[in-house]
C-alpha cells in the first residue's frame, strides 16, 4: 500500500462513494464500524475498490491493568472483512482504574510504560491473528512528572519491544514539540524513521496559546516541512490525512492530499542512531498512577489532584474529553446534530454525567436525545433519533443489561405531524430501515 490516503467519515462518504479511486487508500475508525453498521457496509464497499485501513481508538495498549482481548479479536475480524493489509492502534491508554476516558491518554516515557505495551501488544497480536498492527505516537494535553525518555527514544524502545512497525503521526510529535519549547525538527529527526511504516498528517489550532491537533484544519506548512523531511528518511511509505471536523469541500481535500503527495520528493537520507528509553523514577506503579489520571479527568466533579499536576493541564483535558465525548455521540443522532444548537447541548449534557464503562458513545447518544425533546425546536429531530437508537439497542441505557438489539424491532412514532415506522430484522448487523407517513394519507414512502 502506498500514495496519499483519506479517513472515511459520514462527511465525505458521498464523494468517495462516487469516486473513490480519487484517493489512494482509505482509513475508517473500527470503533465507527462496530456501533454503527452503516459505516462498516460502507467501508467493506468502498474495500472492493480501495484499500481500507481500520485504524483502533479503544484498544487501551498502554493500560498498566492489561488489555480487553475481545477488542483484539474484533479488530482482527473487521481487518478480514475488509481484506486489509494492516490494523494500527495507538500507544495509549483510554481506561483505567475501572473508568473509560473516551480519550487517547499518554503514558510517561518510562521503561515500566514500555514493558505494558509490550506485554499488552503480545496479546493483542495472538488475538488478531495474521493481520499486521502498526503503532501510532500520541498527541499529549498534560505533562507527567516522571523524568521521561525523548519521545523518539520512547518509540524506538517500543518498535524493537514489541516488533511491530510504527505509524507516525507527524502532526502530534509538531503538537507535543511546540507545546514543551521544543525544536520540531530536531524532534522528528530523533524518531526511529528505520521502524515507520506509514504517516499520518492533520492540521490543528492554538487555543489560549497551546496548540491542539483537532483535525478540524487545514494541514499547516510546518507540518508539511516536516513531513518532507520524515519522507527522507522514512522512505515513500503511505501518508494519511486526517480530517474529522470543519470539513472543506472534497475539491479541497484533494487538493491538500496533491499538496501532501509532493513533499515526496526529497531524496533517501540515512536515518538517525537509535538509543535507549531512560528509566522512570516514578513514586508510584503505573497503573496507579493511570487510575488517578482517570479519576482527575473524567470524574463529574473533579478530584483533588493527586499527581502534583498544573490546574490548567487537568482543566484543559478535562474539555477536551468533553468535546470528544459530545463528538462521539452526535454522530449518531443525525437530525438532531443539524440543529444549530445541538452541540452547545450537547457540551451541556456530557459534562454533568459520568462517561459509560461500556458503549459510552450510545449512552451519551440517548441522553442527548432525551434531554432535546425538552426543547421545543429540537424536540422533532430527538424523537426521530431516538427512533433509530431504540430499534438499534435495547434495555435502559443507564443500566448494565444495555446493549445491541440482537432481536427483531417494529415500531410506530408520531413526530410532527409524520407516521414514522422503525423495522430491524435479526441481528445486531441487521439493516434498520425508517419509512414516513403524512397522518393524513397513511401513504408510506421509504425514508
């Protein structure tokens, strides 16, 4: 797999679907694929054309607590499914001391972090089966206090541990760069470019003067000179783009992959001497500290600090994980998300409850819903949404026996004035089909 690749997302599927050799390869996020079976139909079209990646989110290689091999499994299906050539997951964790962050959490770049991830990718690697799994470097809101490893240092312990190949982000080593007052080339010049495999690139935006990679931007021009120089040394591997907000027009996102494709040209430059991760001098085990983080951050009302950490890093990765939660869930509530005031509710609603441990996303998806019916603009788009939620999922969402629909579901709603008629077949895959009525003529139409 080589050239210029997109992530497959609801805003572009159109444009794909009509033309989808105007990309490369594509990437769809497994965890898109698994809640809603639109998308992994998508992506398994779309794969009969293009290659399609499925890029994990949740697999939590960095939890100290170990990993969830059902996840591992699951990536490894839909990597069959879709034919790919590999699966990629990140150096992170996402749960922890019994609580789920919704979020890409770093790990100190400590040598007890890399023997986890190197226990959990062991795992995670038996339980895929053949399907190669290549490891991103992570974005970072916050700095831990343990004496930590250069970041290059860190992944190339990784690389060598664990012997999986590396999918660099260059935009998140620009971020972590810029945000401790470093250089970001002499950073990215120290990455392990003998181990990278495939790129990723994303543009991103300074928010109280700490840059964020949101994806919501265009690919900046440092990033991009950092890319040519990473293509030097890492060779015509495969470049992703990332996008996953403020989507321009498709014209426009081919134009920035054409921007992308040409910071291939440098020649092959030798890459840099690879050296060893620095040993942690941490006060605690990791997964203890990993608990705390997870108690700081996601709690409805924050806790005592109990890793000496700045107020305006925990404060600022608390919104982050909030708008990522709000991100999750309004996906799957699509006529409520094109209300103008759907996301300010959204935002609301989230961060005065506390995230599922199981299909968060959904949850939040309901609660959302719920409280926009109290609305009298959005109580319509709710209602119709909550239609396709409750044929989807069943039991009480708030409950531990929530989960898939596995059984058929026919339902009738007045919404406005419509009939609305939900029917799902067998099955949690099964195809959920919507049709309207107006009151009057009892005339069905699909919908």
């Amino acid at each position: 797999m080589k050239g210029v690749g997109l992530g497959l997302r609801a805003e572009i599927a159109g444009d794909l679907a009509r033309d989808p050799t105007s990309v490369d390869f594509l990437e769809v996020v497994a965890e898109a694929c698994y809640v809603d079976p639109a998308v992994a139909r998508e992506a398994e079209a779309l794969a009969e054309v293009v290659p399609v990646v499925p890029h994990g989110v949740k697999l939590s290689l960095g939890s100290a607590a170990g990993i969830e091999t059902q996840r591992a499994r699951r990536l490894g299906e839909l990597a069959r499914r879709l034919r790919a050539p590999l699966v990629s997951e990140h150096v992170s964790f996402v749960r922890a001391g019994g609580l789920e962050l919704g979020h890409l959490t770093p790990l100190p770049r400590t040598r007890e972090a890399v023997d986890v991830v190197a226990r959990n990718t062991a795992v995670a690697r038996r339980a895929l089966g053949d399907v190669p799994l290549f490891l991103e470097n992570v974005a970072t809101t916050f700095a831990h206090r343990e004496r930590e490893a250069r970041e290059g240092d860190f992944y190339a312990e990784i690389a060598e541990r664990t012997g999986c190949a590396l999918l660099f982000d260059v935009a998140n080593l620009y971020a972590n760069a810029l945000n401790a007052g470093l250089d970001p080339l002499e950073e990215s010049r120290a990455f392990p470019h003998e181990r990278v495999a495939m790129l990723h690139v994303a543009g991103g935006v300074f928010e109280d003067g700490y840059y964020l990679d949101d994806h919501a931007h265009d690919v900046p021009a440092a990033v991009l000179e950092l890319l040519s120089d990473t293509l030097s040394r890492a060779g015509d591997v495969p470049i992703l783009i990332e996008r996953d907000a403020r989507f321009p027009t498709f014209d426009e996102l081919l134009s920035e992959a054409e921007r992308v494709r040409a910071a291939r040209g440098a020649p092959r430059l030798e890459p840099a001497p690879v050296t060893r991760v620095a040993s942690p001098i941490g006060e605690r085990p990791l997964e203890e500290t990993q608990a705390a983080l997870a108690r700081a951050f996601v709690g409805v009302e924050p806790s005592p600090n109990e890793l000496g950490l700045a107020p305006r890093d925990v404060a600022r990765t608390r919104a982050i994980l909030t708008r990522k939660r709000a991100d999750e869930a309004l996906p799957l509530v699509p006529s409520l998300a094109a209300h103008p005031d759907a996301r300010a509710l959204s935002l609301s609603v989230v961060s005065a409850a506390p995230r599922a441990s199981t299909l968060a996303g959904i949850v939040d998806a309901f609660r959302i819903a719920r409280r926009a019916q109290s609305v009298a603009t959005m109580c319509d788009a709710a209602s119709r949404d909550l239609l396709s939620l409750e044929a989807r999922f069943a039991g009480d969402p708030e409950a531990a026996s929530f989960g898939p629909r596995v059984g058929p579901f026919v339902a009738r709603r007045v919404v406005g004035g419509t009939t609305l008629y939900a029917v799902k077949g067998p099955g949690t895959g099964a195809r959920l089909r919507v049709f309207a009525a107006r009151a009057s003529s009892r005339r069905l139409t699909a919908r």
